[in-house]
C-alpha cells in the first residue's frame, strides 16, 4: 500500500498541458493511498487496543508486552 510518489512525476504531469488530467490522476492517487493508510492504520491501532485490554483483563503479560510493542511501533511509523 505504500507508494511512492515523487515531486519530480508530479511536476512532470503538470507540466504536460495536454494531460491536465493525468495530474488529477497522479493527486487523487497521492490522497486516495494516504486515505487508506490512515484508514488501514486506525483499524490496527483499535484492534491493538482491544487487544491489550484482553490481555490485561487475562494479565498476560507476554501478550500485553508484545502488543504494546506493535502499537508503539506503529505509533513510531505514523510519526
């Protein structure tokens, strides 16, 4: 899912006055994947939180240690 886009492709397609749609393309596909790396990264973060709260409620600790882990690490990444 993660693309990526250059300044360089995108001031190329703007700089095609034939093609105005082909950098409406290029940005519509910049935000559509920052769309769903948002969305895909909100969904992992909730389901890390359910998932820490059942581990505290069952007080397993390793659970606990490696989802904290992956929620910091995906905190890290978005950072």
């Amino acid at each position: 899912m993660d693309k990526y886009y250059s300044y360089a492709d995108f001031l190329k397609a703007m700089g095609r006055n034939q093609t105005v749609s082909e950098a409406e393309k290029l940005l519509n596909d910049i935000y559509m994947d920052l769309f769903l790396n948002h969305v895909h990264r909100e969904q992992r973060k909730e389901r890390l939180l359910t998932l820490i709260d059942g581990a505290l409620d069952q007080k397993d600790e390793g659970s606990f240690v490696t989802y904290a882990s992956e929620l910091r690490q995906l905190h890290q990444d978005s950072v």
